[in-house]
C-alpha cells in the first residue's frame, strides 16, 4: 500500500479523501489483476483501452470528468478529484490512467465552452463509457508551435469544411468523436483559430495511420480531406480556439503530474521492496548507505511533486483563476522528477530492472511521453519564466 499521509494535507476536503480510499480500494480489485497485461497487437491494445474505460464508467470513475448536469459526480471539474484519480490508477496502470484522463481531455473544451446541445450529445455518453473522446490539435509540423496550425476550416453554406492533418491524438481509431482545432482566419496567429466537435463516422475523416510508441497507447495520424460538419459543430465562437485549447489545458496540465506522481510513488515502493529483497556481500543492499541515499532522495522528490501538484489544483478549485504559472510548475517539476525517481529504482533492481515485464521497466517505459505531451518540460520552463518576469514588471 503506497503512503497516503499526504490527504492529510490541509490541501484535501473529507470528500477527497474518502474518494481517493475507495478508488485505491476498487482498483486493487479492478485494475491491478490487469497491470501486467501488456497487449502486443494495435487490436489488443484498442480492446483493452476500451476495456478499461468500460470498468471506469460502470465503477463511476468517468462522472467526474463530466459536470453534474450531463451525468457527472459533481457541479463542475474538481482539479484536486481529477489529479487523485490519474495519481491512483497511474500507480497500478499507465492504461488506466491514460483511458480516465482522455475522457476529461476530449471532451473538456465542451464542458467549458460547449452549447447546451453538444453537452447533451457528447457528455453523458463519456461519463457512462458508452462513448470515448479525443482531443486533437497537435500537428506534424506543429506540436508546440500552435499558431503554425494549417489545418483549416472554412465556411461553405451552413458547413464548414475542414481540411489537414493532425497527429499524435491518443484515441485516435477507437474515439467516437474528436475535438478539433484548425484556422479559421479571423485574424493571424492563434487569433485566427477555432474548436469544433468531429464525429468519427463523419465523411472525410480517416485514421490515415497508426503510431507505436515504447509504453502502448492508441495513437494515430488523422487526416481531414474535404470534411463536412454543420456550423453547429463549433465549440465557442470563432477565433476562439486558442482560448479553448488553452483553458482546457489549464484544468488537466496539473493533472499529468498527478499521473507522474502515481509512477514515482509505484516506483519507489518496488525499489524500498526490492533493495530489501536484494542480498550483496552477505546482507540486503537496504542496509549500504548509497542506496539509502537514493531512497531518501526519491521520497523528497515525491513530497515536493506533491505539494506542487496539490497546490496547483487547490488554486485552481478554491480561488477559480487561471493557473499558468502552477499548472506548468506542477506539471514541469512532477514529470521530470517522476523520470528520475523510477531511473534510480531501475538502478536498484540492478540487471532486473531492464527485463521486459518487471514493473519498474514498464514504468520508465510509460513515463518518458509526460514530459512531451500537453506542452514539453522546455514550453513549461517558457511559461514559468514569463509569468515570473511579468510579475516583475
């Protein structure tokens, strides 16, 4: 059982606490028999993507991606409850944690600045498991860069048609139904970007490939070739985009350090076990200080990550204002922290923890992609610095 000390922490409601018991409760009976069942195929890997999001939904996980008016457990999101889910089932499943936090990104940009209409249709189907999201922006000429988005949508009649290509969309070939970002033109730049909602069934979407990265995730390249959705389809107003993709991203960027938080909490439970286990010059290597070092620096790391990661979500949830500056520091510090608390537990293990299937290779697999994806460590350090600099200003 990992250390939950830290839900004593003034940063945590009762409601939080008792959440995050009884989740760790269902998912040491629901997730953790399914932990070391790496699938090897893209067809294993969509079956148990989608098996985990169907357990999810039928245990009541997903209603707190949603807001309580179209399925949901509570009013609105709840940074804290969203960041304790991903931190438990990261510390059984990267794949679980991945099916949770997609249901919350793919259809988070509705939930903000969706029609009532489009909160009907796509958000109670999400909070069931009926129905599984996505949320594409990033593109092969521009992942961090999104004003160097070309994918485009312009108006035709009461349609716009929507032409280009996205890559890198988790989800990708098994969502229902996409939110999507191209330019619009009102103006250059990420002024001249807006969001739409793109059903996977819609003429002239197609799954143009399939992307295999080290830790499996359903990824793809999706290309739009003369895509017609109605006007209705956008999410917001026009030239809106930026402002959706960015607020989304302000609710579920603290919330990637909550997965990586839940790595390096796993992480260091195998090392505290194995270097137990572990005999060298005739006693465990627990007793040789070098490695008691390593441990004490890991469990530093981990207090620090959490209290940045909390912190941040609390801001977000007590105070409602934007949280650049403590989304990117939760996110920055959590993920590259998490990096280097699961390569000492490799170091640990020694020659075992490189073998295919040992817990601590699947999580140095699985934690390399958190420091890329929702904006690199390098974009998080931009942010930083900018805000400390305005702040000085």
């Amino acid at each position: 059982m990992p250390d939950q000390t830290f839900l004593d922490w003034p940063f945590f409601d009762d409601h939080h606490r008792e959440h995050a018991i009884k989740l760790r409760e269902w998912a040491e009976k629901e997730i953790a028999p399914l932990e070391d069942k790496e699938p090897h195929t893209t067809e294993e890997l969509d079956e148990l993507t989608r098996t985990f999001v169907k357990k999810l939904g039928e245990g009541g996980w997903l209603k707190y991606c949603v807001p309580q008016a179209y399925g949901g457990a509570m009013e609105s999101f709840d940074v804290r409850t969203l960041a304790l889910t991903r931190e438990t089932l990261a510390y059984y499943s990267g794949l679980a944690d991945f099916a949770f936090a997609m249901q919350g990104l793919g259809t988070g940009s509705i939930t903000l600045f969706g029609s009532g209409e489009q909160k009907q249709t796509y958000l109670t189907p999400v909070a069931s498991g009926e129905k599984i999201a996505a949320f594409a922006i990033s593109e092969p000429g521009g992942g961090s860069d999104v004003a160097a988005m070309t994918t485009s949508a312009r108006m035709d009649g009461n349609e716009y048609v929507i032409d280009g290509q996205k890559t890198w969309i988790s989800n990708g070939g098994i969502a229902h139904q996409y939110v999507v970002f191209a330019r619009t033109g009102e103006m250059p730049g990420n002024k001249g970007l807006s969001a739409f909602v793109v059903e996977a069934d819609t003429p002239g979407f197609n799954i143009s490939a399939r992307i295999d990265v080290i830790a499996p995730h359903p990824l793809a390249t999706i290309t739009f070739e003369d895509c017609r959705i109605p006007t209705t389809a956008m999410i917001g107003n026009p030239g809106d985009g930026f402002k959706v993709a960015m607020a989304t991203l302000d609710v579920f960027r603290t919330t990637v350090g909550g997965a990586s938080l839940g790595f390096a909490r796993r992480a260091m439970d195998e090392a505290i076990d194995r270097s137990k286990e572990r005999l060298a010059f005739g006693k465990s290597i627990s007793e040789f200080q070098l490695i008691q070092a390593k441990i004490a620096d890991m469990a530093v790391k981990i207090d620090a990550m959490a209290l940045l990661i909390y912190r941040s979500a609390w801001v977000k949830d007590i105070q409602n204002a934007r949280v650049t500056r403590e989304s990117s520091m939760a996110k920055l510090y959590g993920t590259e922290a998490a990096q280097e608390v699961i390569d000492q537990a490799v170091q640990i293990f020694g020659g075992m923890g490189v073998v295919s299937g040992v817990t601590v290779e699947r999580l140095y697999r699985e934690v390399r992609a958190l420091r890329i994806y929702e904006g690199t460590s390098e974009i998080q350090k931009l942010v930083i610095a900018g805000q400390a600099l305005a702040a000085r200003s």
